[in-house]
C-alpha cells in the first residue's frame, strides 16, 4: 500500500511539474517584448502529455535491463591484478551475486573474496540511463571510504559495455582517469578488464574472470 501510495505522489507531482512549466512557457511566449521571451522563443514547448511520457520512458526498464537480468545469480571469480606497471602479478578467488533491484532497473552485486591477504568486500551498481542511452556504475569497498562512479555505451559487436569515469588517488589527493571493459562472453561467462592510471600513464592493473555456478 505504501508503494502504491508513494508511485501516485510522485506521479502527481511529476503532471504538476508539467502543468507548471506548461503555463510557464506560455507566459514567457506571451511577453513577446521581454528578454525571457526572445531566450524561450527557439526552445520546444512539450505539452503536459509529452512531458509525462518522457518521465514514463525514462522510468521503465527496456531490452537492456533485461539483458542485465540474465546475468543474475551466483558466479565465481577469479582475479588478476597489479598495483603498478612493473609489479608482479597477484591472484585471488571470490564470489560475486548479482540481483536486480528497484523493479529491474539497476543490477546489484556483492563480491566476497580476499585482496592482498587480506578479506574484501565491495558492492556495485550497474544500470542504464534511459535518458543518456549510456550504462552507469558505481563501486564502493571495504578498502576505501569513497564512491567510484563511472559510465559508457555498449558495444553490440563486441558485446561490451565500456565504462570510464574518475576517481581520487589516495596517496596523491588527486584525481586520475579510470576505465573498464566488461565483456559479456555469454550467459555463463563474463571477463572484466581494469584499468589505471600512474604518472599520468594507463597501463592494465586487473583481469577478472566471472563463471556463473
């Protein structure tokens, strides 16, 4: 009852935001002697109803999500990472689930495993934006106190989602670039490969390799 009650507030508040900009850009048009007027005057005046159906579309899983929902369940992961370009490489084992929430509309995952000796944990977001046409990801750990945020188009060809995005290297306080190609070989298999950066060079610091169980 409550999400009942609380989908018809926001709807309700959605057709008066409608109403509002509607009687809004008739104003603005009205007053065609004002500055407001000849700023309005190129942009596209939706009416209420086109308004509420570009909410509807931005609102509702599609293909995509579905797609994303395949990849539901229990996998196992193996991981091959380096902390610099000219470190040796470390391997480690975990699990990871993923679980749509929210209606199908963003795909969670919670990785168990071990990360240079010691137990990790992190958990990820991963959706698409109707509105951007574009996935977008969010990751946070046990071996962090931020939030690393990303997002990138998919590649039908390849069939790989290619995210980039920034995050705060911890020992500088700087910003630096970070990217990540997540291939979706098929329903039981997955690669995702990481990559940093250090002195402003990108090199290829993890493998992962995902198995559906």
């Amino acid at each position: 009852m409550k999400k009942i009650t609380l989908s018809l507030a926001i709807l309700t508040v959605s057709l008066m935001a409608c109403n509002n900009a509607s009687q809004t850009n008739s104003a603005v048009s009205a007053d065609s002697s004002g500055t407001a007027a000849t700023e309005k005057k190129d942009e596209p005046v939706m009416t209420p109803e086109q308004q509420q159906k570009a909410w509807m579309d931005y609102m509702t899983p599609g293909d995509v999500h579905k797609m994303l929902a395949s990849q539901d369940g229990n996998w196992t992961v193996e991981t091959t990472m380096k902390v610099h370009p000219d470190s040796a490489e470390m391997k480690s084992t975990g699990t990871e689930v993923n679980k749509m929430i929210l209606g199908g509309r963003y795909q969670e995952s919670v990785f168990k495993g071990n990360m240079m000796g010691m137990p990790f944990e992190g958990r990820s977001t991963l959706g698409y934006d109707n509105a951007k046409k574009l996935f977008v990801n969010s990751w946070i750990d046990n071996m962090g106190t931020g939030v690393s945020y990303m997002e990138g188009p998919w590649d039908a060809t390849n069939k790989t989602i290619n995210l980039k995005g920034k995050t705060v290297d911890p020992i500088t306080g700087k910003e630096k670039n970070m990217r990540e190609v997540m291939t979706f070989i098929d329903d039981k298999n997955q690669k995702v490969e990481m990559y940093d950066e250090v002195n402003g060079k990108e090199f290829k610091n993890m493998v992962i390799i995902l198995k559906k169980s």
